[in-house]
C-alpha cells in the first residue's frame, strides 16, 4: 500500500484476528508507527512463523513496514538504500534473470540469491535495480 494509504493497513485483511502473542512483539520492536524489516523477521524466526503472518499483524496495528532490508523503501519519504554503481554481471546477472518471472523476483528469491552469491541483500535489492527487475512479492506483504 502507498503512502497515502497509511492508517488504512488492516483493510488488507478483512477476515484477519490480532494474534496477541505477536502482536505484542510487534508493539514491543515498533518505533514511531514502524516495524523496520529486519524487526519483523526477527519475530517471525523466534515465534517460528512465517513472515507474512508478522507482515499482517503488522498491518492489523496500522504499522509501517520500514527500512527494508533489500533498499527498497523505508528510508525516509520516497528514499531507497541503493548503490546505482553496483557491479552486476557474470552469475549473478545470470541467475537474476534466470530465476525472474516477468520482470519481478520475489523477496524471498532475492535472499536466497544474496546468500548463494555471499552479497549483501541490499546489493541484490541494487542489482535487481539496475537491471529494473521488481521485488515482489514481499515476504512481509509490504507490496
């Protein structure tokens, strides 16, 4: 959801309940109406769910998903963490475009990728830029 659809969050989920359990993890790691990413899949981990369940209970309190680990947003309005002069070529290039699907990897493919070519996720999130392929779906339901 934009910007402009903040505070309206939980319409994502018409049929979604609080989790109190995670939603008092949540609480407890927010900061100013936020969740930074790496917040959230801290909790998912330690509670051993999935990140999209923490990513809607998120959204059920009205939070912001920020500073996501990839770049892509959350740093201040309209900012990203990139690096326009990222290095992409070789295998890695290869296996971006390898594992893509119609000009969109997915967050979870991104890690998996970060981790295989032993770079960081925000250079996978500049790579993937730079090559002007999307990260979607978000493991958190961001976008």
């Amino acid at each position: 959801m934009a910007h402009e659809d903040r505070g309206h969050y939980a319409q994502k989920h018409p049929d979604a309940k609080q989790n109190p359990e995670i939603a008092d993890k949540i609480t407890a790691a927010a900061k100013d109406g936020t969740l930074d990413c790496a917040s959230a899949h801290r909790i998912a981990k330690s509670l051993g769910i999935d990140p999209a369940q923490v990513g809607i209970q998120a959204d059920l309190l009205e939070l912001r998903i920020a500073r996501c680990q990839m770049g892509l947003f959350g740093y201040g309005p309209g900012k990203k963490n990139l690096d326009p002069d990222v290095s992409v070529d070789g295998p890695l290039k290869d296996d971006i475009i390898n594992t893509q699907k119609e000009g969109s990897l997915s967050c979870r493919h991104g890690w998996e990728l970060a981790k295989a070519h032993k770079i960081s996720k925000t250079e996978m999130g500049s790579a993937c830029e730079k090559l002007e392929i999307k990260i979607k779906p978000c493991q958190l339901g961001a976008f």
